[in-house]
C-alpha cells in the first residue's frame, strides 16, 4: 500500500477556487483501480492550507493514475508552497473495532 499525505498552501482568497477545481480530479481518482481513498480539504486552522491524503493499493496503480492524465494539475500557479510525501505501507491494522 502506498499512501500520500500533506498539505498544500495557496492564498487564502484562493482557496476555495483552489479546491472547487480538484472536484473533477477527486471523481477520477476515486474511479481508478487501486484507489483506496483520496481526499483534500480545507484546514479548519489556517485559512491558506489544504490538507491532502491519498491510498493506493500498489505503487503500480499510483504510477497509473498519474501517467493517464487523470491527475493533471488544475492551478499549479495558485501553490505558494507544498509538502506532501510518499509513504510505503508494509502493514496495516485497524485502528476501531
């Protein structure tokens, strides 16, 4: 399992325009094979950031998702800054029930 976690930072005006534009990307993402889950937000905190967490079931259908065009950036000029890693999962336990 992979998974993508962070947050991206934009101005603050911007980022609702910011997050209305991921909707389409969302929709493919949650559509492709081997996506788990993905989600972004806004933070409840600080007004430019938004938070971002993806799984994917391999590395494989990651690199998938993004060479089909499905993960093509809406407003990469509305960024100020961004920090989101990569993690590879080796296991998994549930956390409730």
């Amino acid at each position: 399992m992979v998974i993508v976690a962070g947050h991206i930072t934009v101005d603050p005006s911007r980022r609702e325009s910011y997050l209305a534009g991921g909707v389409r990307i969302l929709e493919i993402a949650r559509a492709a094979q081997g996506c788990l889950d993905i989600s972004f937000g806004a933070d409840l905190i600080d007004p430019s950031r938004i938070n971002l967490f993806e799984r994917w079931e391999s590395r494989e259908a990651l690199d998938t998702f993004r060479t089909s065009g499905g993960a093509s950036d809406e407003q990469p000029d509305a960024r100020l800054a961004v920090s989101v890693e990569e993690y590879d999962i080796a296991e998994v336990r549930p956390l409730f029930g």
